[in-house]
C-alpha cells in the first residue's frame, strides 16, 4: 500500500484538463463583466457632475435628464436609455434615480445579468 501512494503524486491528466477548463470560464466570464463595471463607474461620474451643478445652482431640474444623456452619449454609454433615468420630487428636495440593467450571453442560452442602480437626492439651494 505504502508503494501505490509514492506513485501518485500531482493531478491526473484528466484533473488538469478539468482544472483548466474551469480557470478558462472564470476568466471568460471576467471578461465579459469587467467592461460593464467601468460604464458604471462612468455614470457614477456624470451623477456627481450633474449632482454637483445642480447644487451649484448652474443646473435647474429640468435640465438633468438632458444633460445626462449628453454626458451618456459622449461617453459612448449605450445601455441606459430614456426610461431608466427617473427624476422626481421627494421631501428633501429632487430624487434622480437610474435603476438598469445589463444581459450578456455567455453561452448558448445562458446569460451573465448585472443590475446596477443609482439614487442621489438633490438638494435644493437656497436662493440669496
């Protein structure tokens, strides 16, 4: 018995071959996520601008939804449209949200489905 296991070291080829296939879909599947994070985080970016304006005073609120989709299409973001961009009123002052969300096939019908949401409340500045 002591003789079989010192044979039997490392993975089998079988193992190895699984093993890869594995690391390969893992890295597949990073690939196809990654690039729908950076747009994200560019419409995090073109929030803040527009957040950051409209508290300056330099952007009325109904300018917003104008703007960002400006910004969108200069960024060449492609997978918001008009429908995800909500504007509304609360009690603290006007809320923009942006509720999307993004389907990648991976394979065959199979797909990678990635929500991302943003909700920033605009706070009204008081006129001198």
């Amino acid at each position: 018995m002591t003789s079989m296991m010192m044979r039997q070291r490392g993975l089998s080829a079988i193992t190895q071959i699984v093993m890869l296939f594995l690391v390969g879909i893992f890295i597949y599947v990073v690939i196809k996520t990654v690039p729908h994070y950076y747009e994200d985080s560019l419409i995090a970016v073109a929030v803040e601008k527009v957040e950051t304006d409209y508290q300056a005073g330099t952007l009325q609120a109904s300018e917003i939804h104008s703007r960002l989709l400006k910004n969108f299409q200069m960024n060449n973001i492609n997978v918001i449209t008009a429908d995800d961009i909500r504007i509304a009123r609360g009690d603290k002052g006007t809320e923009l949200i942006i509720d999307y969300r993004v389907e990648e096939p991976v394979m065959g019908n199979l797909l990678l489905v990635q929500v991302f949401s943003h909700h920033v409340t605009l706070l009204e500045t008081e006129k001198p």
